[in-house]
C-alpha cells in the first residue's frame, strides 16, 4: 500500500508554522511557535480527507487521554485542542525534540539510563492503569525526549478502557513488541500485555533490536515475527554489562503466560529499581498515583467520534500583522477569533483627514492671533 502523503500545516490562532516533524498512519505532526506564552509546540492534524469514525474516535480519545494523564512527568503534556478553520481537528503538545525510535539502533545506550528510563515508564503505565485506561502500542518510538532530556510517554491514539473491552474494540498493534495473546488477538490489550510491551521495549533498548528480530536480512516479515513472538522463547541480551538480574527480570516480564508475569506496571517497576540497587545505582523514582487519588469527574468517551472543540470561523491571511509607521503595542491587530482581516471601511478611511483639516484651521487662526498681537497686522 503507497504511504500516504503528509498534508499541509493548517492555519491556526496564535501559532506560526515552523516546519514538519514527521506523519503517522492517520495524522501528521508539525512544529509551530507559539506568541503567547513564547514556547515551541507540536501539533498533530488528521488529514483534510478524513471522515472516518474510528479515526476521529481514537483522535479524540488520545486528547481527552493526553488531558486525563498529563500531569505526570513521564507522559506528554497537552495544551489544548480544536478544529482548524478547513475543518481539520488537532492537538497542540508540549514539543519533545528527540526520540528513542533510532538511538538504539545506532548507539549502545548504557544500562543505567536504560533501567531509568524502565522504571519512569513503570510510573506512567501504572498511572494510565489507575486511571482505567492501556496504551496498547508501548514501543521505542512512543518514548519521547524532552527538552530537559527526560523520558516521557506518547501517542495514545489507540488507547483504551480497561473496562470497556467488547467484540467491538478496535485490534491494533506493532508486532515486535505485543504480547502472544495480542498476535493471536485473543484480547486488544490488558495490563498483563503492557508489561509484556514495556519488557520488550526495554529490551530493545539494550540489544539494539526487537526481542524477536534476526540479524539476518529476510527474516524479519512480520508473519515470522509473529510465529515467533507465538513461541515466546526468551533470548538472553548478548551484552557483559546487563546483568544477570536484569535478564531476569525481563524474562518474567515477556513470560509466555499472562500469568507469570509481574502483575502490574508497579511491580515491574519496583523489580528494576531492585536490579538499581543491586548493582550500587540510585534508585529512580516510581511515580505512581497516591492511594487516595481518583480520575478525572468525566470519564472518557471512547466511542466518541465527533468533531468537538473550539473551532475558527475563517482562515487568517496574516498572521500577527503590524500597522505601517508605528511601533510599540498599539503597532499590532489585536488577533481575536472575530473577524480580524476585515478591510478598513471607507468611513474609517475620511477619518484622518477630517482630522487633519481640523488641524491645519487650529494652526492657522493661532498664526494670525499671533500676528495680530505683535501688531504685523492691524
């Protein structure tokens, strides 16, 4: 199947189009700078064509997710959403300027940051599993960096309800790091298969390649992979510096039955800041909800596959425009979303030389009163 062709950034209120950061299945993310506060976002846009349900629902469900979730410090934080002026809904995220998608292709990242990074996932996964929600695509790429070089969890787009699991959900999947169960679509996704995702992940980042890859070139279809995610035979990472612990500790964490892995994300978590310890490492914080701690009053729609959110009434054919021989705040249009292009009227036109008549009789009668009282004329 061709891929699909990113679309256009749209025109949106207070943010200026820098350039694109990539495009996915269904949605494309661009980087805009935005006036006020000054900060550089990431904004993901489904496609101008799109008017199917199921993307509008997990588009709209990854926003509602994003909002629900945010607040911790290891899952990507959402600013706000709406519905551009060509109708096209979007999201406006805090803007991660890396990935782990490559780096452990290409670079042998060090166990101590790769335990850390284990463990800060831990912390967000149990924080989606309180809250009632799976991610259902926890993978390499979906492990943003921030700014400040802190991991952090991305891309819900197909997550869903712990609650909420029928014949109708939605199967999706990235095969080199779900579950046997979720190859052999014997469920959309549970707390058991996201560890599952997360040892792979994990993994991954320390064998430079996906739990159940080959080396060799044509060996790596995605039926193979599946055939031999199905057998679940756990290989042991070729590296001297990953320790004995830490083997196993994923090896529980990608065991064939659901039922002898580690029962949450927290347990998981727990058993590598263990692995931390062992080897003389701080301990990284597992961040998880407190007991006390209840979701959001709203819960999540999921099946919600409407346009929603603040939408513009026209397209701006500036952005923030300034006025020709001023300066200063008054140099600006106020950018409001009224209509803020409408031509000046004709009656604001006369304006000013209405005024500058009346100036110019002003200067003249002070002339002659002056003249009059030097006695220049009489």
């Amino acid at each position: 199947m061709p891929q699909r062709l990113p679309s256009s950034p749209p025109i949106l209120p207070g943010l200026a189009y820098i350039r694109p950061l990539g495009s996915g299945g269904f949605a494309d993310v661009f980087l805009y700078g935005q006036d006020m506060p000054r900060r550089d976002v990431a904004v993901k846009v489904l496609p101008s064509d799109v008017r199917d349900a199921d993307l509008l629902r997990m588009f709209n469900a990854e926003a509602d997710v994003l909002a629900h979730l945010s607040a911790h410090p290891s899952i990507v934080t959402v600013y706000q959403a709406g519905i551009s002026a060509d109708g096209r809904p979007y999201i406006v995220m805090e803007f991660c300027p890396g990935s782990l998608a490559q780096r452990y292709r290409v670079e042998r990242i060090p166990v101590a940051e790769v335990l850390s990074i284990g463990v800060r996932m831990s912390g967000a996964l149990e924080s989606a599993h309180h809250a009632g929600l799976i991610h259902r695509d926890v993978k390499p790429s979906n492990i943003l960096v921030t700014t400040f070089g802190a991991p952090v969890l991305a891309d819900f787009g197909i997550s869903s309800s712990l609650v909420r699991q029928g014949a109708d959900e939605m199967l999706a999947m990235s095969v080199p790091w779900s579950a046997p169960e979720v190859i052999a679509e014997q469920t959309a996704g549970t707390v058991s298969s996201e560890v599952w995702s997360l040892g792979a992940t994990i993994y991954s980042l320390l064998a430079g390649q996906s739990p159940f890859e080959r080396r060799e070139k044509g060996q790596n279809s995605r039926e193979q992979l599946r055939r031999r995610i199905a057998r679940a035979t756990y290989t042991d990472i070729s590296r001297s510096d990953v320790p004995a612990s830490l083997q196993a500790v994923l090896a529980k964490s990608m065991s064939r039955n659901p039922a002898d892995r580690y029962a949450s994300a927290r347990e998981f978590g727990e058993a590598l800041q263990a692995v931390q310890i062992e080897a003389g490492m701080p301990a990284t914080p597992l961040e998880v909800p407190a007991a006390e701690w209840a979701p959001a009053a709203r819960s999540i729609d999921f099946a919600d596959g409407t346009l929603r959110g603040p939408a513009r009434s026209r397209i701006e054919r500036d952005g923030a425009r300034k006025l020709r021989g001023t300066s200063g705040m008054a140099g600006y249009v106020r950018d409001e979303d009224t209509d803020i292009a409408t031509p000046v009227s004709s009656g604001s036109k006369v304006l000013p030389w209405i005024l500058a008549s009346a100036t110019l009789v002003t200067a003249g009668a002070v002339v002659v009163a002056a003249l009059f009282a030097t006695g220049v004329l009489r």
